[in-house]
C-alpha cells in the first residue's frame, strides 16, 4: 500500500516510541487485530478488572456474604470513589458521589439547582440548553419540567455561540455538556460559567465526554453542579455507576427528591422521617450495585497513574493526525470534519459526517477499526490516549481510505441497521 | 449436648433426607462453618456468578468491546430479564423491566400513580403508608412531595389493621411493603388491593421481601404498580438492579419523570424531544450496570428450576420449626417473637426482639449464625429454603440457646457498632 501523505507509517512509529504514555496500553485488554476508536462510548477494559471482579463476587459476596456491607467497605463505595476520582475533575474531597446512571444523576442536580433558583427569584423559569445536547440531558429536563407543572420550560440553543443571547433575567438553570457527544465541541468551562452566574443563573455540566479525556476544573470554575459517566473515558466497565457532583456551597440547601436511605443522615436507625445527610451523601438515594461500582476503582487506578496534561496533550496530537490524514489522504471522498480544529475548542475525539456514514462505519468496524455511528450520518472516533498510539491512527486512517477508495462499504450487510448504533 | 426440644437434630437430619429442593443448595457458595441466616438482606452467591461475570467482562466488555450492545444483548437486558422475573411475580410479560435501584423505580411508581390518581380527581392527595414500612419508601415519598409541593401528604398508619380506616376519598395512593422488613407481617395482597381500589386510590406494592420468598400474584391482585429488589431471595448480587411493575392499563398514561433515553422510542435516533417508548420500556431511564445487571440472571435461573410452592411450604416449615425450637428451647431468656405465627400472614423471615438484640446478633455472627440486626431489638432470621436445611435450622437455634445460657453476648466486642447494622 503506498502512502499519499507527508506523514508516513514510519514517523508514527517513531512517535510512538517516545511516547510518555506507551506502557499504559500494557494495562489494557484490546482485541488481537482491533483499532480501538470508541472508548468514548465504552472503555477499553482494564486487565485488573477480571481479578477485581472475581474478588468483589468470590471472597466478598460468595465469602464474606452480607458482612462485606461493613468488612469490605461496600456502603462507603459511592463516596471513596467520588473522593478517588474528584482530581481528575478540579474538585476536592466530599464533593463528588459515584452512584446511579447520568440520567438519575441529572435529575437530583436539576431539582436541586431549580429549587435553589426559585427561592432567590421564583420569575425565573427558563432552562437553557442546547438542541444538540446529548438527548438523555434534554428528555430528563423535559421530565422535570412536566412533573413539576409549574410553568418552566427548556430553551434550547442552535449553536454555542448563541448561548450568552439566551440567557437572560428569565433563566434559572444553564445545563450543557462540556464536549458535545457528537462534534466534540468543548465549551470554555470557566468563561461559560462566569457568564451565566453573572446573568443570576446556576450552571450544571455534563462532563459524560470530559472526565478522564480533558482536563477539567470545577472548582477554579466555581460552577454549581456537574454529573458524568465512568464507562467511557474512565474505563469503569459496561454502563458502570455515574457521579454527581455538588459545589459545597449548594449540598445543604435545595431539594434532593429521589431521597433514598442512602441519603439519610442515620441510615441504619431506620427512622420514618427522611433527615438529609451532611454535604454530597444527600445526593445519594438507593441501594448500589456493587460489582459493576467496584470496577470503576480498576479504570480510575489506571488514570490516576498517568499525568492528565499528559493525556490532553497527546490527545490533541492524535487527534491532530487523525484530522490531517483524513484530509490529506481521504480528500475525494467527501468527509466533512465537523468536530473544532482548534485545540481549546475541541475534546477528545474527532467526527466527520458523510451521507454513507452509517455503512462506512460498519464496514471499518468489519474491519477491526472500531468506532461508532450517531444519527445523522456521523462517523465518530474516540481518542484515548492510555490504549492509543500514533501508529494505530496512521493504520486506522489507512482502512478508512482504502475502504473509501474500493467502496467496499457499498454492500447489504453494511446498511442493515442493528438496534444499538 | 443434650437436647430439651421435642424435636431432635435426628429428626431434622430425616426431614433433609427428604426435602425436594435438597439438591439446589449445591448451586450455591456458602463459606465453611456459616450457617446463613440472612438471605433476606443479601441473597448467597450462585456458584454460576463467577463464570458469568469472567465471561461478561472478559468476553463481552474485553473482547466485544462496543459491539457487545448489540452483540451481547445488553441494551435488553432489563426487558428480558423482566419477562424472565415476570412468573416469579404472577406477572405477564412486557409488564416488569430490571433497572435501577428500589427507591427510584419507586419514585417512577408514585410519580406515575399520583399523576394517574390527580388526572381522576385532583383532590386525592393522599398518600398512605405504614410507619413501619422500609424507611426509603416513606423518604421517596417525602421527597416527591415536597418536590411538587402540590399539598400532598403521608399518611402513616400504626398497624397493618389500621388500614383500611386510613384510605378514605381524599387517597390518591396507597404504598405497601408486601412483607414488612422487620416484623415479616405478609399482607393479603388481593383482598387489600381491592379495598384499596375500592376506596378508589391506587395501589404500589414494594415486594422487596416477597420476590422469590413467597408466592406473589400481581395480575391475580390487579395491583397498578409495584417495585422490588433482586439482591435478596432472588440472589441477584450485592446491590443487584431493583425491579419495577407496572399494570398494562397504566404503562401508557401518568408520567414517568425520570426520562431518560433507554426510555424513549427511538433511543437511538438521538432526537431533541422525548418520545416515550411503548409499554413497560417507558420505564427505563439512564444507562444500566451491565455486569451488575447480568449477575441477576445466575440467581433466577437457580430459582426458575426450583417450584416456588415447594419453596413456599418449605420456607414455613423451617420458620415453625425456627419459632418451635426458640420457644421450647431458649424460653428462659426473653426474646419476643414479633413475626406473625399465621402461614397466611408471614413471609420469609422470622424475628425476635430482645434487649440486648444487638450484641446478640453479633454473638451469633461471631459463632457463625449470620443473621441481622434491625432498630429496635430486633433479630433476625432469613429463610432461604434453597440453600437451608432443617438440621441447619436446629444447629443455629442450638448456637442461639448456647450464647443466652453462657451470656456469651456480654463482651465489649459485640456492643461495638458497625457502620452497616
């Protein structure tokens, strides 16, 4: 295969060789014979989580049975790994709770922040969002909104640069994904934030593609709430417990509705009146599951071993290469980039839309270069800098082209739609 | 040792000899030495869940990576696993999905039922419960009343007698642990659901303590909700994904705020406005544990082999045998049976209250009976009739009466709490 671009296989390899990061790929089990571009929907797994999870089902639940609630630190889960995990988020230690889906997660942030509004100012009755928000984050303010039957309604942006436009004296809570889950647009956390505290409004973000991909600072943003995932960037497992986090200054006011025992200031005294507990403990409700919690300590373990600065820079770099051999060597096939080229708008993964792309995107991953699909006609590919090298993007790149080149997408197996895209 | 019962150790040994469900305890780990006694707060661990866990995060998550949504069938695992849970609960299928915790599928449920019961008659606002109820539920329902903020109120009743005097024309819901935690009281699901809806509230059923412990008959019933967990006789695994039900005449009208994308129509069309799903997915909300959520299908298909009207007359007899062997045996030292001693109105526990119940417990533990401990006094006894035996019954009464005759209670080790009682 002969090479078109001004960067060749070779100074990839090269590349990689003086990578900081290279040994962390060791930590990771990847497939024989697979490009991993998707660890931002799924994280790769963890080589530790198998004797973690044998652990957690073996000797804690077969052997310890129940008395692992006290012995294995089961019930202090949520709030250790919150603590485990709040550098990575600019937070400090009682600030964050790993427990419950984002979508849950969203709804205590949201309940709290509207109440926390409307006891300041109760005219104020205006969600701001964005249109292309991820739609969990659209359909929970949708819920809220409907429940509370109150007269507040979702306003939703077309492009981040309308978002100071709209929002205004009638606006209580701003609520945006940091990177949007399709172009990765990165928002300016600390700018966003100001504008919208100074316009009399609360700011919650969606760090779901932020956490363990760009480096994020909650608290030099002085933001209000933020929740996120585990299972993309954090390598956490299939779907693993998502965090909220609160600004200490909002954890003793404002209701926290799905008020579980969890949340209880005494939970094992079994009283009948809900009493809130002290600072994030409030923002937890139910019963965890415990196996699929306690392998998100194997995936932070990894991370919190590697410098994030680090990871974004060599993110940035892949991604860089990623964009410039799309455009050298797949130039007449009419992927159009839609993901910001530049560095301090752009998070951690690189997306082009084409009108095939749903068939293209099956026929890379036929392939073994896995990425993903999102509706409409957007190809994504994750940057995960731990298990990535610039050597996988150069072959990654060369697929897509040949795949391109030959139409080799052009095939019925590749249009069928399965039901998870 | 010699033996005052009327029932001998022999006796028990014969009576094991001949139980038919004898073999299914081969299907699970217990440890050495343990006579467990608390299946009712964490199910034992089929020997099954540590191949599926190595094959869900070494196959599915290392190996399928992404693919395995599809591949594996994650995505529709709470709707399969609800049809596979639906007989277990006299449901039908399409009626049940796996998801999320007990105290938010309970906040869907009320949230749902109040939205049913104001849609009828918007001066229902009502919501019955029992002071001795689980504690989360009277906190789930504390907080989705002070979130509406409509003048709502929880009406606690003192005794399951006091029931039907309680419910009256300003009901909108009624809330009811079907097998109360601490006492065991079982209450008559049928004729209490009529009277319920007679009185034309609806009626929520939490059934944490009766899936898999006793026969349950949802559609019998024609309850409108009900909730549950599968970390406890459905040994599901610590902290399992709860359950939820929902009556068909419901499932496409109320709201379900909680609305997060699994539930919408098209979840995967990543649209801006929330379309809910048809039927029990509407349900569904964030993402779910896969790895958590896949260990439950170890525990029920233990429990699908087993006949649960075998289970059921077994689970009485080992409590008589249980309650028989107590009073005969440690009449001297004052524990006070608080389960109700009628088969029609006990489930699949049986507690004593004793001053020194704590100390007690710990005692047991100590020795190897691992029952628990409730505020206030109490101590209790699961019965888990696939994994117990009568001898084990005799042995771990024998412990208890060894303890009270030598107050071996009586150290400082066993008045020291733990975090998690």
């Amino acid at each position: 295969m002969t090479s078109t671009t001004t960067l060749s296989l070779d100074d990839c390899v090269k590349a990689d060789a003086v990578d900081p990061l290279r040994e962390f790929r060791r930590e990771f089990a990847i497939p024989e014979g697979v490009l991993y571009f998707d660890g931002n929907s799924l994280g790769a797994r963890p080589i530790a989580a198998q004797e973690c999870a044998a652990r957690v089902i073996g000797d804690e639940w077969g052997n310890g049975l129940v008395r692992s609630w006290n012995e294995a630190g089961w019930f202090d889960l949520p709030v250790r790994l919150g603590d485990k995990l709040a550098p990575l988020l600019g937070a400090g230690e009682g600030e964050v709770v790993v427990t419950d889906s984002t979508s849950i997660n969203l709804f205590k942030a949201l309940a709290s922040a509207l109440s926390i509004a409307a006891a300041q100012d109760p005219s104020r009755k205006v969600i701001v969002s964005e249109r292309d928000n991820f739609p969990t984050d659209l359909y929970i303010a949708e819920g809220i909104i409907s429940l509370l039957d109150q007269g507040y309604e979702l306003r939703l942006i077309d492009q981040p640069g309308d978002l100071t436009e709209a929002v205004g004296p009638d606006t209580a809570v701003v609520m945006l994904s940091h990177v949007n889950y399709r172009t990765g647009n990165l928002y300016a956390m600390t700018e966003v934030t100001a504008a919208v505290q100074e316009r009399g409004a609360l700011m919650i973000w969606d760090l779901a593609h932020s956490a363990g991909a760009v480096t994020v600072d909650l608290s030099g943003a002085d933001a209000d709430f933020a929740v996120g995932c585990t299972y993309k960037y954090l390598n956490g497992g299939p779907g693993s417990p998502a965090f909220i986090w609160v600004n200490r200054r909002h954890q003793n006011t404002g209701i926290q509705p799905l008020s579980g025992w969890w949340g209880h200031a005494r939970p094992f005294a079994m009283e009948s009146a809900y009493e809130p507990g002290a600072g994030i403990r409030r923002f937890l409700s139910g019963t965890q599951p415990i196996t699929s919690l306690s392998l998100v300590e194997c995936g932070l373990d990894v991370m919190l071993k590697a410098d994030m600065a680090d990871i974004r820079s060599k993110s940035l770099a892949l991604a860089d290469l990623f964009i410039n051999l799309v455009e050298e060597r797949c130039a007449a096939y009419g992927l159009e980039l839609i993901t910001p080229r530049a560095h301090e708008r752009r998070g951690s993964h690189v997306s082009f839309v084409h009108p095939e792309g749903y068939s293209i995107m099956k026929a890379l991953i036929a392939r073994g270069v896995i990425g993903d699909y999102r509706e409409p006609g957007v190809l994504r590919f994750g940057i995960t800098p731990l298990y990535l090298g610039y050597a996988d993007v150069w072959n990654a790149v060369d697929v897509l082209r040949d795949i391109l080149e030959n139409k080799s997408w052009d095939r019925p197996e590749f249009r069928e739609r399965d039901a998870v895209t």
